[in-house]
C-alpha cells in the first residue's frame, strides 16, 4: 500500500474513533444529566422540596392541594385523632417562617421512599422524615404523592381565656371547637397545623395575658398536647377589687342585722340590742386573683368591719353603746360566664 494510502487510512480510523468516544461521552453525559435533573426536579427529595418551598414562601393553600396532603376523617380516625380537628390554622396567616431548608436523604423501603430534610422552623433547627410513594406519570417524568399527610396536630388547652392567638393569628375557641358556644374553658381543641412548623401561642384579652408559648410540630399526624396557662390582668384585678368593695360596702355593710346574709362577717353577743347595729368597712380587701384551671379564685385576704350598736343588759337593763373592729377573712371563687361576664361568690375563712 502506498505510503499516501496509509496516512489516509490511519486518518479514517482516527475519525471514526474520536466520533465513538465523542458519542460516548455524549451518552454517559445524557445518563448523569438526566440523573441529575431527576434528583433535582422530578425524583422524591425534589417533590418533598417544593412542599417545603411553598410553605417557606406561605403559600398555604398551594400547599395544601401537593399531592397525599389533604387529609379526612377516616384518616385521622386511624391515626387516634379527633376526626372533628379544626382546619382553621391551615392558612398563610398561621404560618411561621421555615428557611434553610435541605434534603439530607432518600432511603428506600419497599413501595415508600422515606425522605428526610432538615430545616430551621421560626428559629428552632429541625429535621422530619416524610413518606412518598409514586404517582403515576406526569408526562416522561415519574409522579409522587405522600404517602401519609404531612400535617401534624396541636391539642390546645388554654385555661383562663376563650381568645387566644397562634403565630399572631387570632382565634376563638368558640367558632373552631365542634360544640361551638357550647365550648367549656377547659375543653382542648384539637387543630390540624401543617408540618414542619412552629406554633407560638399567645393571649392578649381585657382579663388575662400569656406569654407565647411554642410548640414545633415535625412529627406528621401526630397529635402535640399544648397547655397554657394566662395570669389575670391588672385592669381585671382592678374590676374584681371594686365588684368586691361594692358588694362589702353595698350589700353586706348595709344590711342592719349583727349576722349579715351571705356576707364574710358578723358578731355574736350575749345581751340584747336595743337598737339596729350599723356597719362600716373599715378595712377593705387587698385583692389579688389566681388562676383557678379555666376559671378564677380570690386567695384568702384580710379586712375589717365596723358594728355600732346600742346594748341592752340582760342582768339590770342598762344600755351602752359599743363600737367593735370585726376582722375577717375572706376568699372568693370567679366564674366567667358565656358573655365574658365574671360571676364572683364570696366566703368567710374559718380560722379557728
């Protein structure tokens, strides 16, 4: 073969050879560029992502409508929670914020892919693992639901207030439990909250206050119990000490009898009276109110009462007048009414 010959040869062959590693490159390329996409867009931590994501921007009710989330009675039911659980949370307003948010692993367990992320909810670093199953298709690309909903719920108590808020979203126990006006302040309302989230609940009423107390809901349909408890405000203390005075000074100091009617007070003499003794409040109550479970109760408080009466001797006849202290010790028990009205019942203290 003559020499020209073979150069063209070895050049052919040479081509032939770039152009096969070329399409294999090409192919190994398309290979780990589709893995890549399918991790990042179409496969299970993606889809677990873009949940999160919608929750990070408050999007509550796209959320809402991911594929495994929404959840019904029958669900709950199984899962050991009241089927009647308020939805009343599951809205933008209820949200806090949720950042930093990664999948840290997916990990396969028969038909389920067990996908944890990790992720800061209002401050509080978490991690929750979610379970997605496949969907059918969404076009070329493999579709993905949850398996089990990834809502989670707070069982709410909150004793000495029927208005409370939640992540600064104000809620009324009245229009979010199942009995409604007929809701008692010690019932606990069970509300569906989306998960991973941080629940801060606060009160800020006329009567009473609380701090926020918070709770991270990152385990999915499990109930978290939440117990708060409000403290008396000064301006309702303020109420309660003057409903006290007047009942004191208008009904019981002006009732002209040595044993007032349903009053903490009295006197007890051995010689007659020749004329209607008369009362005076000499000392009143220094009032504090204490929490009582989902009512009130005024501890035990000292104060004075004046008698002025005109005696008569059993022995001679002879009168005198007497002016007599009568200290006394008293304690109350407060009952909110449905219409936020505080109904005070007042007893002696016997201390001997």
């Amino acid at each position: 073969m003559e020499p020209e010959q073979r150069r063209e040869k070895r050049k052919v062959v040479r081509d032939l050879s770039l152009l096969s590693l070329a399409g294999v490159l090409l192919v190994v390329g398309g290979f780990f560029g589709f893995t890549l996409l399918y991790k990042n867009v179409y496969g299970p931590g993606a889809f677990v992502e873009n949940y999160l994501t919608l929750l990070s921007q408050g999007r509550a009710a796209d959320a809402l409508v991911v594929p495994g989330v929404s959840v019904d009675s029958v669900e709950l039911e199984e899962a050991g929670i009241d089927p009647s659980a308020s939805d009343a949370l599951l809205r933008r307003d209820a949200l806090a914020p949720l950042t930093d948010i990664e999948i840290v692993s997916e990990r396969t367990d028969g038909d389920l892919v067990l996908v944890t992320a990790s992720y800061t909810a209002g401050g509080v670093d978490g991690t929750t693992t979610f379970a997605v199953q496949a969907n059918g298709w969404e076009g070329l690309a493999p579709g993905w639901k949850f398996a089990r909903t990834p809502l989670g719920v707070i069982d709410l108590t909150v004793f000495g207030s029927m208005t409370y808020s939640i992540n600064g979203f104000t809620v009324d126990k009245r229009q979010v439990s199942v009995d409604g006006l007929d809701a008692l302040p010690s019932d606990a309302v069970p509300m569906l909250v989306f998960s991973p989230g941080l629940y801060s609940v606060a009160v800020d009423t006329a009567i009473s206050t609380a701090s926020g107390t918070a709770v991270l809901a990152d385990v999915p349909l499990t109930s978290v119990p939440v117990v708060v408890q409000t403290q008396p405000t000064e301006e309702f203390v303020n109420v309660i000490q003057e409903r006290v005075n007047d009942f004191l000074i208008t009904q019981c100091a002006s009732q002209q009898v040595l044993q007032p009617t349903n009053c903490p007070f009295g006197l007890t003499v051995q010689n007659r009276i020749a004329n209607l003794p008369t009362w005076t409040i000499s000392q009143l109550p220094a009032i504090t109110v204490a929490p009582d479970g989902s009512d009130w109760r005024i501890p035990e408080v000292e104060a004075v009462a004046t008698v002025t009466v005109e005696m008569k001797s059993l022995y001679d006849g002879s009168t005198w007048e007497r002016v007599e202290d009568v200290p006394f010790t008293m304690r109350g028990a407060i009952r909110m009414t449905p219409d936020g009205q505080a109904s005070i019942s007042i007893s002696a203290v016997d201390l001997d």
